[in-house]
C-alpha cells in the first residue's frame, strides 16, 4: 500500500472511528449513512487472491461462529453488548426501510434475547426497538443492577443537520456528525425486565419507562457511555466547543448519579472516547487520536479515586498501542488480564481484531526510555476478510461478539454488510508474542 493510501485510508478510519461507534455520515451518496460503518469501507473490495477461510485460521481461539444479525433485517448492524446475566444484547443498527424507501442516516437502537443451547449460542430472537423514530443512538450499555435499564446516546428527536463544518478526503466529502443534541440517556425496557424476574410495575410512574430520557443535559455531544460496575458512576466522552485542528475533540468524563457532579478524567488534545471501566474498576480503556495523526492508539489508565472512593482523575496512563495503525474501541476481558480491539495493523482494507496482555511488570515499568507499548504482547484473533472490529466478551469471558463483514454479500453490494457475530472464546489458545 503506498504513502498516500495508506494516509487516506487512515484519515478515513480516523474519520469513522470517532466514536465507540463512529460518527459521520457521506455527501453525494458516496457513504451515505456510514454512522458506525466500521472502517475499510469505501477502501478496496476485498481481496482479490482468496478469500481468507476464517473458520480455519481462527480456530485455536474462536469456534462455533454464529451471525446474530442478517442483512434481511438490518442494513448493517454494529456495536454490540451483553447484558450482565448474559442473555440479551444491545446493538445499534440501520433497519432495512420497507418498500425500498432510502435508509434511514442514523442508528436506531435494539435490544434482544440470545437463543442458548446449553452455554452455547446458536442465535437471536427478534430485535426489539428502544430508540424514538427518527433518532441518532449509540453506544447502548445495559444497567449493572436495575433490571430492564438501558443507557444509550440518543438525540431523543431527528438531529439538525448543519452544525459541522464537512472536510475532503479524496473524492469523498464526509461531514461530522457529533450531534450537539446527543445526550447520554436511559431508557427501561420492559421485556428485558420481565426476562430477569422483575415486574415492570415498579417502573409505572417513572418516565424512562415510556421514553428515551437524559440522564443529564450538556451542550455538545455525549455519548460513549457506560455505567461502573454498582451502577453509580457514568463513564462518557463529551465533545468540546471547540475543535483541535479541524478534528472534534473529546474528553473523558465520569457522572456521580449520586451527587450529580461531573469529574473530567481525561482532557487531552485529541479525541479520547470509548471508555470502559475495568472489571475491577481500578482502571479505565479507552483510544485516541493524541498526536492528532489520523491515527488511533490504545490507552489504559489509573483511576484516582478521592477519599469517598469517587473516580475524580487519573493517576498514571498507559500507552498500550503506538504503531502506525488505528486501534480502537478497547474492551477488556473479564479476566482484567488483557483486553481486545479493532486495528488496522494487517491492512487498512481489512481491520481485524487483536488482544494485548496487560502484563502488571510491564506496564509498571512503563516509561520513555521502556515504553510498554513496544513490549506488551500481543495476539492477532481474527482472519477473515473485511471488516472485524467492536470486540466484546460476555460475563464468564467464554464468548466474543463483535461487528464482522464475512457474512453473504446483498446482490448489488461491494462487500458483505456489517452484521453481528459472536463465537467461543479460548483464551488459553491465544498465541501472545511480542
Ligand atoms: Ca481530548
Ligand atoms: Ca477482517
């Protein structure tokens, strides 16, 4: 790949990367409605030798493959999470338009149960919408403790349009979309309670129960929210005024429901986003666009806490990627002991997921003269063509979901569209090296 493709390819996976799931949307009918389309899209078809056998070559690691969502339904679907008992999930997606109406630009949210036989999943049924029409939504996160309680970025009502200023890539003109109106919300859904054992009764007079409902109002975009692991702290990005170098630029916040105070964690040039807290809680993930280079790296950091236990900072962070690629959307495994995400390291044409190990040495060695980003290990875990990114582990860590273009191509289409895949995972099979 030369120089300048390899530059394109990584401004436009910049430019889709922005998010947990991504904000941006096409002009000109080039990649119109590519909101969370992972990034690759708009790059080359794929491969043209052939086609990788995925079933084979993830084997050690990811078995009994199984595609959750399908074209039939959904234009394309992404960004997936399990519920804590591990039953439903919470994706967004572009639902097929009836009658072949045009698409619909934004994200729309859905919930739905997993189909189990034993701990094995075989499947999905029926996508419940939780979003209102017309909405832009992402990034949903079921509640640790309430049953039924979703949170989510929504703009609750169809966004206006014209609040970013578009830019050029090639022939391509995409435009932001970090809408101003999107607001970290939650909405209670009654099946998902009932499933779990709890009447929605209790729910009757609380407007969450009927509607998508700020958990708080800031100017600018927030979103890429989740909750720790009592429920008690929100932790989100939240997009400032104003612009660094001509790139939305986000922070990473945490929300004290109890207090109603916001913290910063981390404020830095550059987009930081897609923060979740670490099974232990000590600890946050999240990526960014630090150098302002069309690249994204890894980040892990210390949580500091105050003397009431309330994440108020960062002690100390840690670069865990810093290569040439973009890297985003870091999960950790249940286990803490390394984490997975989407990268460009193979090729910008075909993303793939990765895992690092976050050896407890080597990161407390972290300095500039030891960067811990050049001796982590690493392991690649998926080989398929297109897209693999959004990895995500359900709470035993024994399976993975994530957002995968390796299903049947829709006839007329370049590629496969992005749908939901999850497999087993076998950690013990991952091969680390450095
Ligand atoms: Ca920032
Ligand atoms: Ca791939």
């Amino acid at each position: 790949m030369g120089t300048h493709e390899a530059a394109r390819g990584g401004r436009v996976a910049a430019a889709t990367a922005l998010t947990r799931a991504v904000a941006f949307a096409g002009v000109g009918g080039v990649c119109a409605a590519c909101v969370a389309q992972p990034p690759g899209v708009g790059g080359r078809p794929a491969s043209a030798s052939a086609p990788l056998d995925w079933k084979s070559l993830e084997s050690g690691v990811l078995t009994e493959h199984v595609q959750l969502t399908s074209r039939e339904q959904f234009v394309k679907a992404g960004e997936s999470y399990f519920s804590p008992d591990g039953a439903w999930v919470v994706f967004q997606a572009v639902p097929v338009p009836a009658g072949g109406a045009e698409a619909d630009p934004f994200y729309s949210m859905y919930v739905m149960k997993l189909v189990r036989e034993g701990d094995r999943i075989v499947g999905a049924e029926s996508p419940i919408l939780i979003s209102p029409p017309g909405s832009a939504n992402t990034c949903g996160w079921f509640h640790p403790t309430l049953p039924g309680v979703v949170l989510l970025g929504s703009t609750i009502d169809r966004p206006k349009t014209d609040q970013k200023a578009g830019f050029q890539v090639g022939m391509r003109k995409y435009v932001w979309l970090f809408p101003d109106e999107m607001e970290v919300c939650e909405r209670f859904v009654p099946e998902v309670a009932a499933a779990m054992g709890s009447p929605a009764s209790m729910w009757a007079d609380d407007r969450r129960a009927t509607m998508v409902a700020p958990v708080f109002s800031r100017p600018q975009y927030d979103a890429e929210c989740s909750y720790s692991s009592d429920g008690r702290f929100v932790l989100y990005a939240h997009v400032r005024p104003q612009k660094a170098e001509e790139r939305a630029d986000a922070d990473i916040w945490i929300y004290d429901t109890r207090t109603r105070r916001h913290h910063p964690i981390v404020v830095a040039d550059g987009y930081d986003g897609g923060p979740f807290f670490s099974p232990d809680g000590r600890r946050i993930c999240y990526r960014s666009d630090r150098k302002l280079n069309d690249q994204l790296q890894i980040f892990v950091a210390d949580l500091r806490f105050d003397d009431e236990g309330v994440p108020v900072g960062i002690e100390r962070e840690y670069a865990i990627t810093d290569n040439e690629a973009v890297n985003w959307a870091p999960y950790f495994h249940p286990s803490g002991k390394f984490l997975v995400y989407g990268t460009s390291q193979v090729s910008h044409s075909n993303y793939e997921v990765f895992a690092v190990e976050l050896d407890a040495a080597t990161l407390a060695a972290d300095s500039p003269a030891r960067p811990a980003a050049k001796s982590l290990r690493s392991a690649r875990l998926t080989s398929a063509d297109g897209a693999d990114v959004l990895p995500v582990f359900d709470p035993t860590g024994t399976w993975m979901m994530w957002t995968g273009q390796r299903g049947p191509r829709a006839e007329g289409e370049q590629r496969p569209s992005s749908q939901l895949w999850a497999a087993r995972f076998n950690a013990s099979g991952v091969r680390w090296a450095k």
